[in-house]
C-alpha cells in the first residue's frame, strides 16, 4: 500500500485477525465499546475491510468500510491514536476508504459522525441525513416495563434456528434497504453455534405465524449492545427487547436508533434514555434527492437504514 507522507512516518495496509488484539486496545485506549469479537467479525465478514495505519510496528490508527451489495457503503471506526493525532492521520485514513470504495454513480457512503468528526467529513462531501441517537437502557427496566404494560399475546418470541436465515434477510432487505446477507449469516451462524448467553444472541418475533422482527444483542467491552433489530409495529419491539433480557438480565445496553418521535415513545416506554446524540451523514447525489419508501426502507432506497422499521442499527460502525 503507498505510504503516507514522511514527516508522519506511518504506512497504510490491511488490518487482518493478527491485528485484532492490537485493533482491540487502540478503541480501548479510546474509550469506545467494541471487543476482540467485534474487530473479528469487522475483519472476517464478506464485504468488510479494516485498514490498519502503523508507525514501525505499532497500530495508530484505523478505519473500517463494509459494502451492502454495490449500492451503499460503510464508514466506519475512524481511530488514531491520541499520541500522534493532530497530524492528519484521520483525514489519511478517510481518503484511503474513499479510495477503496470508488462508488460508481449513484452509489452512497454513510457513516454516523461525532461532533468532533463531523467537520473532516464535511470537507470531503457528506452531508447531514438524519440524527442518531444512543440510548441506555437496562434488561432489567425492560423487563419491568413489559410486566405493567397491557401489551397481547399476538406476538410472540423464539431463538433463531438456522433455517431462520433467508426468512430474515428477506425481511432485512424490505426494511433496511439494502443487502445485509453476510452480516445477518455471520450473526445467525454465532448465535447458534455459541449457546449460552456469552456471545451474539440472536431472536425473532412472529404474528399468526408470519415472521415480523429479529433482533440481535452481543457482549461489549463496558455495555452490551442491541442490534440490529427490525420490527413491524411497536408491538413486536416491546417483545423482541422483552426476549432478549433473559440473556442478560440487569446488563446496561446500548441501542442506537435513528431519531423519530415514535421510537422515542416506545424506547422511553421501556427504560431507555439518550446518552450520546450522532449525525448520520452520507456522500452521494441521491442521498440527497431520492426519498424513502412508503414501507420505510425498499431495495435500492439511497436513503437506506433510516426506515421506521429499523429500530435499531448494528452499531455506528456497521450502520
């Protein structure tokens, strides 16, 4: 890979599974939530590259892009670390995913951006698409919360199964927008194979037999974390959210929605609060121009992951 300049003194390349432990401390080092799985399942899933930013033998920084099918990309998890920022490492390691993306037109590349970030995202073309909001919340106030209200049986919960697969990601496909297949494989495939409640647990929600949500909840370094979760109706989030606390009762979890009044009521129904507020930018032409579908999402939407349905995202840096 072409090297930075060489006042810098660091070069650019892949970062693989050799890295993770690395991958792992740096977001560490920086407070953020991610694990040594979450770094695996970045590198390792179809369509997901890490790019690594070293100084000698040393990971300073990172940035991570995942393709949904050809029409919409990913940035994501834009570290440099705190002895050599003010360089211009970060905007290196954004121009580099810009690089490797090479959209075609009519292509979009999203991302959700901090305060801090947003300005270096701007300068090279996103803009602002909607608000991102992460909410905490408590297996144990969800529990709580299901227990008083009315609710009704008509929806029901169960672990997912293997032949789930295709089910889900057809539903992903309708609400999300986009092609999320390989994440939603890799998320089925954990949830499975890892029994307990120490890994990726992974639910769907069902209406007269009919699937109607899924929903995923992992381990984090501090939190674990919600998502993603898809659901048609205020009535399969409350009993998706409801089936995921017998996997970690009274564990702090993170969520992260796009702000829209209704999720806001059900998510603060439940226990949930707002404790970090995002833009959700993206760089594109029709980013800007082409409207969601009628059903909150549709293949092909350049709006994708903003629809009503999706309730919850896989995390600022999946989307």
């Amino acid at each position: 890979m072409a090297g930075l300049n060489a006042g810098l003194g660091v070069t650019l390349g892949r970062l693989t599974l050799d890295d993770v432990d690395a991958a792992a401390t740096l977001s560490r080092v920086i407070g953020w939530n991610q694990t040594e799985a979450d770094w695996v399942r970045l590198v390792a899933t179809p369509g997901s590259e890490v790019f690594a930013a070293r100084s000698g033998d040393s990971l300073v920084g990172t940035a991570s892009l995942v393709r949904y099918g050809s029409s919409l990309g990913w940035l994501g998890m834009v570290i440099v670390h705190p002895d050599v920022r003010g360089r211009g490492l970060g905007g290196a390691l954004v121009d580099h995913v810009l690089a490797e993306w090479d959209a075609a037109p009519g292509t979009v590349l999203g991302l959700d951006a901090t305060e801090f970030g947003a300005p270096l995202y701007q300068r090279r073309g996103f803009k602002n698409l909607a608000t991102i909001d992460r909410w905490l919340g408590t297996a144990t106030s969800v529990a709580e919360a299901a227990l008083t209200a009315s609710g009704s049986a008509a929806v029901t919960v169960r672990t997912v199964v293997a032949s789930d697969g295709q089910p889900i990601a057809d539903l992903d496909l309708r609400y999300a927008g986009v092609d999320r297949s390989g994440l939603l494989q890799r998320l089925i495939a954990e949830s499975i194979d890892t029994p307990g409640a120490a890994g990726v647990r992974l639910i769907v929600a069902e209406r007269d037999g009919a699937l109607v949500g899924y929903a995923a909840v992992r381990p984090g370094r501090e939190r674990s974390h919600v998502g993603p979760l898809i659901a048609d109706g205020d009535e399969a989030v409350a009993a998706l959210l409801t089936g995921l606390t017998s996997f970690s009762t009274g564990a702090e979890w993170y969520l992260d929605a796009v702000s829209q009044s209704g999720r806001t009521h059900v998510l603060r129904s439940l226990g949930f609060e707002v404790v970090r507020t995002l833009q959700r930018m993206a760089r594109g032409e029709r980013a800007m121009t082409t409207p969601v579908g009628a059903d909150g999402g549709g293949v092909g939407s350049a709006l994708a992951l903003t629809g009503d349905r999706l309730v919850a995202a896989m995390g600022f840096e999946w989307g």
